[in-house]
C-alpha cells in the first residue's frame, strides 16, 4: 500500500487512454459542461479565479471517471492517476492531447 492507504494502481498505456478518453468525455456531457461554463462565467478574465473555481469542478468530474479504473474518489486518486498519465505523455502524442485537452478546462491559458 501507498502512504494515504490507497493501493498501488498501475495503468497500462491502452487503459490510460481509455480512462482520459472517458474523463474528457464526461466533461462534455451538458450537466457538466454547465458546471465549467459556471465556473467560467465567475472567474470572468481573472486566471486565478478560473483555477479556484474549475479545480475543484473537474476533479470532481474526474473523480468519479477513475473511480471505475480503481482509484480512490479523492484528490489521491486523481493525483495518482495524472501521476501515470504523465509518464504516458511522453510516449504516446494521443494522451499528451488527451492530458492538454483536461488540462485547458481549469488551468489558465
């Protein structure tokens, strides 16, 4: 086990894929996408606003995807999760595009 108690999870790269493919999908699904647009409308130009804001939107999001891939519903979770989807981005230009695509939803341009 991991310190946090959370097992040691390993993805491989098919099912990282996979996993960010399903993240990225759920962000468009129309509740959510007004979930971020919320987020956005209040943060308006200020990029430190969008990054308080839509963090915590997405991760939520997010949460719920890996579960089913075998992470903790938490900030753990989703902490070991990017942890391997870097790793993967270095080798594989789809989950460097997938990564990007997440990233963009919280992180200021």
């Amino acid at each position: 086990m991991e310190a946090g108690g959370q097992a040691e999870i390993s993805l491989d790269q098919a099912t990282c894929k996979q996993a960010l493919r399903d993240v990225v999908t759920a962000l468009q699904q129309p509740e959510n996408l007004a979930r971020v647009e919320a987020g956005l409308t209040l943060a308006g130009d200020d990029p430190m606003k969008r990054l308080m804001l839509l963090t915590p939107i997405v991760l939520d999001i997010e949460k719920d995807v890996i579960a089913k891939y075998g992470f903790t519903a938490d900030q753990a979770g989703v902490m070991r999760f990017m942890v391997i989807v870097k790793q993967y981005e270095a080798v594989d230009a789809e989950i460097q595009e997938l990564s990007a695509t997440l990233r963009a939803k919280f992180l200021p341009s």
